[in-house]
C-alpha cells in the first residue's frame, strides 16, 4: 500500500508547566546508573520522564488538541461578523492557515488528507479577509481548486451558513432549522434530543440564527470563486449541495423520508415568512435560556469550538453585548482554546482533553512503574488522583438525566469545566486510574468508585452496549433532514467505548454482573467479519481492536475463546514491515484501509496491547517484540515520538484530530505493560527486516 506524501507540518509541542513534576530525584537510577540498560527499558524510562515533565504543578496534563484550519478560519469570520476582528490574531491564523495548505492550493481534513472544498473555501476567505491578494500564487491555485470541485455550491450547509452571515449566499437557498424545534417534547420524534449532545449545542443557537437571518456587509466579494453556470447549480432549500445530492431529482421519484423532509422544508421556508409571532418569540426565548443554562464555568459551551462560536452569535443577534457577562466569559474560553506556536502563528483548538489526558497519563506510569520505579502512591500520581476527584460531576445538570431522570449524578468531562456533558469513555478511563492510584484516603477511591459504576450502568443502551454521551441516542430519522450533512448526529454504542466500560466494571468487581455479561456479548456480536473492531472515536479497527481485546480478557474471556484468536490474527496480518502499526484515515470509507497505513507510535501501542491481551503465542511474541523494539528505535531525544498522522476521532468521515498527547502517553502504557509482562522479552532482539 502506497502512503501518499504531503507537505511537512509544524510539530506543536506543549512547553513544560510552571512548577511541573521533574522525573529527576524520585529515586530511580540516575543517566551513569543506566549504561547498560536494556533498550527497551531505557526507552520507557525516557518517555516516562518526559511524560512526568509535562504534568501541571496543579497534578493535570494537557496537551494539544490539533485539528484543521476551518476552526481558525471560522474565529475569524466570527471577529469580523461581531467586529473585534484585530490585526495581531489575523495575522497569527494567517500564518497557520498558510501553513497547511497542499501544493495543489487545497487544505485537507488532515495530514496526508486529500483537499476538501469547504475547508479549502473557508481557509481560502480567511487568508483574504487577512489582506492576502487574490493575485498571489496561492491564493490562484486555491480559487482554481475550489472552482475545480464544484464552487461555494457543492460546499457543506456548515460553510454555507458563515457565507450567508456576510451575503455571500442566500439564507433563502439552505435548509431551514426552526426555534420551534425547541418546543417539541423530549422523546418526541426530532426533537433536540434525538441528537447527539454535540449536536443538539449546536443545533440550538443555529435555530436563533435562522429564524433572524443576519447579514453583515462582506469586506469583499467571492467572484473569483464563480463556476460556470453556478446558479443552475446551486442547491435547492433542503439539498445538502455536496455533489449528488444537491442535484435535483429528474423524472419519477419514490417518496421517502429525504423527499418528505425536503418538501417540510420548502413549507418551513414559507412559514419563516409568515411565523406564529407569540409562537415564534416563545421559542426563541426557550432556546436562549436553554443556551445560558448549559455555559460552563469557564465560559465554554459544549466544550467545543462549534457551540461556542454559534451561541456567542446566537446570544448576541438575541441583544446581549459583547460586555455582558455571559459573552466575556464565552471569548475567555475561546481564548483559552488558542495554543500560540513558536513561528508566532497561533492554532485554534476544537477543544481541550485534559481529563483524558491526565486519567491516561497516570495509567500509563502506573503500568511503567515495575521498570521506571514510580510507585502507585508517588506524589505526582496523587497529586493526579486528587485532581480527578475535584473534577468529578456530582450535580445532575447533565442532558443525560433528560432519558434518566431518577439516576443519581457521577462521571467525569473530556474537558476543565463541561459539567453539562460528562461521558462514559472518559469516566471509565477516570475510575481506572483512581483505581490503579495508592491513595492516602482509600475511602474516597472507594466512593466515587460506587458512585460511578452505578452511573456507568444507568447509561447502557437497551442492547447492551455503551454510547459516549446518551444511553439508545440511536435515530436514523435525523440524518435525512435537509440539515444533516455535518458528520455523525447521534451517539449509538460503540466498541471502543463500550469496551473501555467493560474493562472498568471488571476491574471494579463487576465482570459476573448481568449487565456486564451484556456488555461482553455486545462486543462479541459487533466483530467484524475480519476479525477486528471499528474504533469510533479513534483511528480506526486497530484502536477499536486495541481497546476491545483487554476488555474482553479483564471481564473473563479466555485467550483461546475464537473472537480473541481471530482479532488477535487480523492485528498479527497488519503489522508492517518494519514492526509497528499504522492505519489511514481512509479505512472509515474505503475497508482495503483497515489496519494499513504508515507506522505510527500511538496505533502501534494500541495494536501491542491488543495483542498482549491475546495469550503467549510465539508469533503474537514475536510481533510484539518487533513492535516494541519499534518504538525504541523510533524514539525521540527527548523520550518521546513524532507522529504527525492524526489518528483521533471526531465525526468519522468528516473531522478528525491529532492528539498531541497520544505519541507518547500510549507508548509508555504499551511498553510498560510489555516489560511487566515479561521482562525476559526486552531482553531478546529477534532479526528485524531492512
């Protein structure tokens, strides 16, 4: 398989926190101590140290959350919509928009993506509203490109709405998503509940800004970006416009739910004209307050980039100034949202993962202490365990008691404050750090352990298995709105999930439990005909292969059961030439991608763990000694690896992420738990291939 080259890209590093944790004076031996070491010891106590190094003196790590230029593109098409736009910040995300741009004049979803029309058009009016000249060099590949690929009218409704907000489209030509939506019963059909919770925070301040339809003067016009024929071609209200589904329909045509829903929509266009009044102002008061009761306390909405810029427009088309402090505190969070690089350019996070990233930052030392010597009561994995105490969600705020409104409060947040909105997969993550943590007062381990797993058991979906957010969050009515072309909508199970909440249960006592058993039999029934598992909300079978296979084990199924043997032998038949793992983003649309794609050191630890899970089998040794001496070779200076290959998961097939953290927090949980396993391995070098 041929990986497809592109550009270098800046690495982002995280600089070390103030008053962080050095790896120095903890008792282990120091560098003169080390000359003979193994080198698969010696490359886990490197990465550990430098894991320790980026811990915040407050006991938390984060680390950047990368994703593609639209997030700095659509900061500043909201300064100059609210007119704050600066010069200093335009210039910043000018430099970084430039900087991801494809010798074709595109810029793609990822690193080594292919372009993408509504991420080329967005960064493409971002570098002009940055006084970049139509004229220069890349701005002409990039209008050709866009012209190539069908124009402003085969982009997503996502870029058509920032193109509506300045004229440079009709509000008339997309799909309408009315306030009275607001008003629909909880469990009714369509109702912002049938929604993922992402969805459903930016579904709602969107309602607001359609029903008012505002348009600011454009700074400049799109001309150079006309197709020909381009009206001809411009979707009708309630086509998606991105490519053959935003061609109408010729000849006879089966009434289905898309045809039903576009003929809704030309009704609503009508109604938008000649709105029940009181009606109308109702909804919109119920979608205001319904925004201001889920802004968290730092400012943020949702957590995520998306809600956040919807509802600071929303909110101020609604009357509230910039000076109020519902929207101070909103662009507070962006900014917080902003990671300034060392070229000078700045990169606008989707969002922030400390939560995650500590609970697998404190696994990966635990697993790592039989060789770097850090003990499960070390002050800087206490430190850690305090700071997810303090971070657990004890009120029931939450969305998920709309569908549980007798389950008591518990989990825990992706991000610093997003109490609205707690999941299962960092919950799971979460216990089983505090769990792997001596803690000085055991009993308060002991009391968010009961309090989670009976909130973890209230969120499982009737057929056994776990979503992220919602329990049975399933509907297959919402992707046939008009509406529905920005990714996943819903949060059904899935298997990483699904086993990352089976693995904790085990560990807590509860593999015997019921409603375990039916969480292992939802995994067993989802395995792929290959052998692996889909990864949701990482890239892709492997991680979801990785993340089942210990699940499975911790709960009781035996190495010999034949699912194990089976996804155990699809990860043997991926290994690559050179002993790692890689997996392209492709595979989520094209299955000859499973398991294929450059060596990365995240999805090759996520393949080791897989298989260390999968019994002492000579060739699963083998394979895993060549992966761990991988990584070794691979390594860093400074203990860590590159890995520019985004292999986190947003919305699969339509946004992705590159965890920072992720090159190195999974290599040092994978070694560790190789070298704890059986430190006889690290000792037996087989003959690696050219």
């Amino acid at each position: 398989m041929v990986i497809s080259a592109t550009p270098e890209t800046v690495e982002h590093t995280v600089p070390e926190q103030a008053g962080s944790s050095a790896a120095a004076g903890r008792g282990r031996p120091g560098p003169a101590g080390r000359g003979h070491e193994d080198p698969l010891a010696r490359a886990l106590r490197r990465a550990a140290d430098q894991l320790l190094s980026r811990q915040d003196a407050a006991g938390w790590w984060k680390f950047d959350l990368e994703s593609n230029t639209t997030m700095d593109a659509e900061d500043l098409l909201l300064r100059e919509f609210l007119g704050i736009r600066t010069a200093s910040v335009t210039a910043a995300s000018a430099l970084f928009i430039r900087g991801r741009q494809l010798p074709d004049g595109s810029w793609p979803q990822y690193f080594q993506g292919p372009g993408d029309l509504s991420v080329t058009v967005e960064s493409y009016i971002a570098l002009r509203l940055a006084g970049d000249e139509i004229s220069a060099p890349h701005l002409e590949r990039a209008a050709a490109w866009i012209r190539r690929n069908g124009g402003i009218p085969a982009t997503r409704v996502f870029t058509r709405i920032w193109l509506a907000l300045f004229g440079w489209w009709r509000w008339e030509d997309l799909p309408v998503l009315p306030p009275e939506i607001m008003l629909l019963p909880a469990r009714a059909p369509l109702s912002i509940y049938s929604f993922g919770s992402w969805a459903r925070q930016t579904i709602v301040p969107l309602t607001v800004v359609f029903a008012l339809r505002p348009v600011r003067p454009a700074p400049f016009d799109l001309a150079e970006l006309s197709v020909a024929g381009e009206a001809s071609k411009r979707p009708a209200s309630g086509e998606n416009g991105t490519g053959a589904g935003a061609r109408r329909r010729r000849g006879p045509v089966r009434i289905g739910w898309k045809e039903v829903f576009r003929r809704v929509d030309a009704g609503l266009h009508r109604y938008h004209h000649h709105p029940i009044g009181p009606l109308r102002r109702h909804a919109l008061r119920v979608a205001e307050q319904w925004i201001i009761a889920r802004q968290e306390a730092d400012g943020c909405f949702g957590g995520i980039q998306p809600p956040a810029v919807y509802s600071i427009i929303a909110l101020h088309l609604l009357g509230y100034d910039l000076a109020h402090p519902v929207l101070k505190a909103a662009f507070a969070a962006l900014d917080a949202y902003t990671v300034a690089l060392p070229d000078g350019s700045r990169m606008v996070e989707a969002s922030q993962s400390p939560v995650w990233d500590t609970a697998l930052a404190v696994n990966a030392l635990v697993e790592a202490g039989a060789v770097t010597g850090t003990e499960p009561d070390d002050p800087a994995l206490v430190r850690a365990a305090d700071w997810l105490l303090g971070q657990e969600i004890r009120d029931r705020r939450g969305d998920w008691r709309v569908n549980h409104p007798d389950l008591p409060a518990g989990g825990w947040a992706f991000e610093f404050e997003n109490d609205t909105y707690p999941d299962t997969d960092d919950t799971a993550e979460v216990l089983l750090a505090l769990r792997h943590v001596r803690h000085p007062d055991p009993a308060q381990i002991d009391a968010a352990t009961a309090r989670t797993v009976t909130w973890l058991f209230g969120l499982q979906s009737r057929d056994g298995g776990w979503g992220a957010y919602d329990s049975d969050n399933t509907s297959t009515l919402v992707y046939e709105i008009p509406f529905g072309d920005f990714g996943a909508l819903t949060d059904p199970p899935s298997a990483d999930v699904t086993a990352h909440v089976v693995e904790i249960l085990a560990e807590a006592g509860f593999a015997q439990d019921a409603r375990t058993r039916r969480g292992v039999a939802w995994l067993l029934r989802h395995q792929e005909a290959d052998g692996s598992w889909y990864g949701r909300w990482g890239v892709n079978h492997i991680y979801g292969t990785g993340s089942v296979l210990p699940a499975l084990v911790a709960a009781g199924v035996e190495p010999t059961h034949p699912a194990v043997r089976r996804a155990a032998d699809w990860l043997l038949s991926r290994q690559n030439v050179d002993g790692g793992w890689g997996e392209d983003l492709r595979s989520y649309s094209d299955p000859r991608w499973r398991g294929q794609g450059a060596s990365t050191a995240s999805q090759t630890a996520w393949a080791m763990l897989g298989l260390l899970a999968a019994g002492p089998r000579p060739e699963v040794a083998a394979a895993l000694a060549r992966a761990a001496h991988w990584l070794a070779d691979h390594q860093r200076p400074d203990g860590s690896w590159d890995e520019d290959q985004f292999t986190g998961t947003g919305f699969p097939g339509d946004f992705y992420l590159n965890y920072h953290g992720y090159r190195l927090i999974w290599p040092v949980l994978a070694l560790g738990r190789y070298l704890r396993t059986n430190p006889s391995r690290s000792r037996s070098v087989p003959a690696r291939d050219a």
